[in-house]
C-alpha cells in the first residue's frame, strides 16, 4: 500500500512531531511518503524521519498564490498514484485537482473550520472532544483514533520528594491566548507574594509569539527570580528531564488533546490542567490527574498550592503511577499508527 501524507510545514509544533512518529512506525508495514507544501520545516524534526519514508518538498513559500507550486503539488499526486492521501490540514483539500486515492483528514484541535471536511473521504479525531465538536457543528462523523506519544522513550519518575526548589513545568508553543501561560504567570505571583511559597520556580518551554509579552508580565509581577523562559528542546532531552520536575501544568484555555499533558503522565509527573473537554479527557475526569477552573488563576494557585503541601502524601505518587501506566497502555503512538492502517 502506498500512503501519501502531506502537511503544509513540519515545525515544532505537536501536530508535526506525532506525524513523524507515525510515519517511522507506519513504513515498515506499507510505502510511506510525506509531502510539505511550504518552504518551513524543522531540520532536526526532518532528521528525524526513517530514511524508507520518501521527503517531497514543494517549497512554496508561505503565503504564495503562486500556481505553479499547486501544479507542482498535483503532478507529484499524479506521478505516484497513492492509494491513501492522508492530510494533516483541513485547507490542504482545496489545492486538490484530482480525487487520487481514498483521501483522509485528521483534525487535531477543537474549532477547526468545517468548509473543507466534506471534501474528504474520512475524517479522524484525535479525541472524543474533538470528534463531538466536528460532529455539532458540520453534522459530520467522524473516527476517533487518540494522538500518541513514545512512551519507551520516557524516564519515569521514582521518588516523591519536595527538595529545596519545588519545579513547575509548563511545555507548550507560546501562545497565551490558547496555552494560557499568563495564567500561570498570575498564580505564581499569589503563590510568591501571597502564600510565601518562595521555593517555587516555573520553567517555560518552548516558542512563540508570546514570549516577549509573558516575559514582560514576568517583570510587572517581579517573578524573574522564580520563572525561566528556556526556548525548545530536543524531545530526547526533555524525555530524559521530564521525572526531574515535581509537577507539569498546562492552564490551556481551549484544547482538542495535550500531548505535553500525555508525556508529563508517561514520567510519572503529576499533571494540573484546565477543566476543560480535551486535557480532562486525558486525565479521565481526575482519576489520573488534578484540575481547576479554565482562566482562574486564584483556584490555580490554590491547587498547586494543595500539591506542594502534600506532594510527598501517598496519594500523590499512586495517582502518578497509575497515571504513567494508563498512557503506556491507551497513548502509545504504536498503537495510533496501526489503528490508522487498519481503518485505511
């Protein structure tokens, strides 16, 4: 079977990286190809695919209405002849000359514009949320198969202890009026100022167009003693890192899954997120997890608050291990890419 997918950029962002998990689980068992309409794309992330997965780029620049770049996209089409041409963009649709192969659409975030879906031959969600908004608001099923993530690759955490520093993560593109960085931000400073809890120190991972905004915050509310902006790191990096921290919090204000959420899990790291559909799904309504009130930054503080005073209580680690083994067995990104062949 030769499968086709094509994406407009291969950045950093989670859509990219899970992509390319899927496409080295996927090219042992069928001819992978993956196609990038534009000239953006990650040289570590392009690295990091298997060399049997054939890399086809377009080079459009962003933006371009250039057609010879569309032809170029169309003629590629036509010259392998796919039988799936698996798209990771609803918009990807409307540069499609020629109904070649079955053609599919994951829709990886709640809210996506609905014009192009019935364009597609299948539509797949990333999570229950995400496959109930597609069907409110085009009246359009669609299959659900979960976002997965290495989970071998993840040391896991194996001891419960508070230390000198208590180390908050949040890992995330920086983009506070999805990830609601500020709102951590807002909760640090009561917990500092407040509560007294001066051995907190948040770190910040990741890019984005916030930065300069949340770094400015961090200077109004005088946390740059207590926060650190550390930019991207390399997955193996941060898998190797993640047990070391005591919590991870992901304050989103809408969210369609949470890989970052999945991976903090899979270290045994207790995780705090907003109460909303995508990352309460993850966490089965706080059965593996805790949460507060999307955009309250007081009950926020509050939980991490509860978090530091009883991390080294039993409940805590129990509901972390628990946690680490609910994703190893429902998140695993093997398991995403062969459900994805069995539905081709």
């Amino acid at each position: 079977m030769k499968i086709v997918h094509i994406n407009f950029t291969l950045e950093t962002g989670g859509i990219e990286t899970m992509l390319v998990d899927i496409l080295n689980e996927q090219c042992s068992l069928a001819e992978l190809h993956l196609v990038l309409i534009n000239d953006k794309y990650n040289i570590n992330l392009l690295n990091r695919i298997d060399s049997r997965v054939k890399v086809w780029h377009i080079n459009r620049p962003s933006g371009s209405r250039n057609p010879l770049y569309i032809a170029r996209l169309n003629r590629l089409l036509f010259q392998q002849q796919p039988a799936i041409v698996h798209c990771h963009n609803h918009q990807i649709a409307k540069l499609l000359w020629q109904h070649i192969g079955q053609r599919y659409l994951t829709i990886h975030d709640v809210l996506v514009p609905t014009n192009y879906f019935r364009k597609y031959d299948k539509l797949f969600a990333i999570s229950n949320v995400v496959k109930q908004d597609i069907l409110q608001r085009s009246g359009l099923a669609a299959e659900r198969i979960y976002n997965g993530i290495q989970t071998a690759d993840i040391s896991h955490k194996t001891t419960y202890t508070s230390g000198k520093f208590f180390h908050i993560v949040q890992i995330s593109r920086l983009q506070h009026a999805k990830k609601g960085q500020h709102i951590l931000l807002e909760a640090l400073h009561k917990l500092i100022y407040r509560d007294k809890l001066i051995h907190l120190r948040v770190e910040f991972v990741g890019e984005g167009e916030s930065l300069a905004y949340l770094q400015q915050l961090t200077r109004d509310w005088q946390l740059t003693e207590y926060v650190v902006f550390s930019g991207l790191k390399t997955r193996a990096s941060l898998y190797c890192a993640l047990k070391n921290y005591h919590l991870l919090v992901q304050p989103s204000l809408y969210e369609g899954f949470g890989l970052t959420v999945a991976e903090g899990m899979a270290a045994g790291v207790p995780v705090l997120v907003s109460n909303i559909d995508g990352p309460m799904e993850l966490i089965d309504n706080e059965q593996f997890g805790y949460s507060f009130p999307v955009g309250n930054a007081g009950e926020l503080a509050e939980e991490i608050r509860k978090l530091v005073l009883n991390y080294e209580s039993p409940s805590v680690q129990i509901k972390a291990d628990d946690a680490r083994k609910h994703v190893r067995a429902s998140f695993d990104v093997r398991q995403t890419a062969k459900q994805y062949l069995a539905s081709y």
